[in-house]
C-alpha cells in the first residue's frame, strides 16, 4: 500500500524559502494540496505553517480545509462543472475558468449564496487544452467584468 510520509522540518524549511523568495518579489502564492487527499493533520500543518491559500481540483478537499481554517483562500483549479456549482461557491473562494456559461452559472450561485466568488480566467496558449483565444479574451473579460458576485481577480494559463 502507498503512504505519504511528511518531514515538518523539511517541510517547514521548504516553506520559509518560498515564503521568503515569493515575499520579497512581492509575489502572492499558494499550495496545491492535491497530492494530501483532504487529511486532515497534513492540512492542519500546513495551515499551523501559515499557508493563507490552498488549491485544489476536488471540492471534498477544499471543504475539508475551510472546516479547518475558514479564512484559508481556497482556490478551484479545474474548470466547475455545472453539477459542482453549488459547491464551488460554498468552498472555493476562487475558481479557474474557460467558459462564459460556466461564468453566469457561478455569477448566479453566488448571487443566491450572497457570496462574491473569484475567478482567473485561463487562456489558451497553443496547445488548445483548455482557455479563451487571446483575440477573444477582451471581449470575454468585458462581459464577465459585468457580472454580479464576480469579481476578475487575474488570467492564468497552462504551460506544460
């Protein structure tokens, strides 16, 4: 059986050389805890590190870490699919998008939440996985920009 062994002073040593590098660029930067599956003590250690925000691509794990630290940012990195939207909103305080669809969907969960709700808008950068086409990103950020409860908080991308 496969296990995860976690080392805190490495951990923690790790953690101070991002902290500090990404600090003094004036960087903002977060965990992707993916790989920690939702449990709960690795989780816990790294909120006990200071970790202000934590990404994930299953909701479980992201509510998982509001029930341990409600003030953690948690972020969605996958494109929401409809039957997620509910939950997205609930736990994901940012989300990774590609859709208008998905967008207005998200807009109006968080209307009904009384929630404003992150998005990045990821754009496609040739190798057509996932994104809005660079000459349709302003016309696409224009009417996301015009939705209630959504507030654009960057773009992002892909690289392999």
């Amino acid at each position: 059986m496969a296990y995860l062994k976690l080392y805190r002073d490495k951990l923690h040593s790790n953690f101070e050389v991002l902290r500090r590098m990404f600090g003094n660029a004036g960087i903002e930067w977060g965990v992707v805890t993916k790989l920690l599956c939702g449990n709960r003590k690795y989780l816990q250690e790294l909120v006990d590190l200071g970790v202000s925000e934590m990404h994930d691509t299953r909701i479980s794990n992201l509510k998982a870490i509001k029930a341990i630290s409600p003030d953690v940012q948690t972020v969605y990195i996958k494109p929401p699919a409809k039957r997620s939207w509910e939950n997205v909103i609930r736990y994901a305080d940012v989300s990774f998008n590609t859709e208008l669809a998905t967008i207005r969907g998200l807009s109006a969960e968080a209307v009904k939440q009384g929630k404003v709700h992150k998005v990045i808008i990821m754009v496609e950068m040739g190798d057509l996985r996932e994104g809005v086409l660079g000459e349709d990103l302003s016309d696409f950020y224009a009417k996301v920009f015009e939705l209630p409860n959504i507030e654009i908080i960057g773009i992002g991308t892909n690289l392999n």
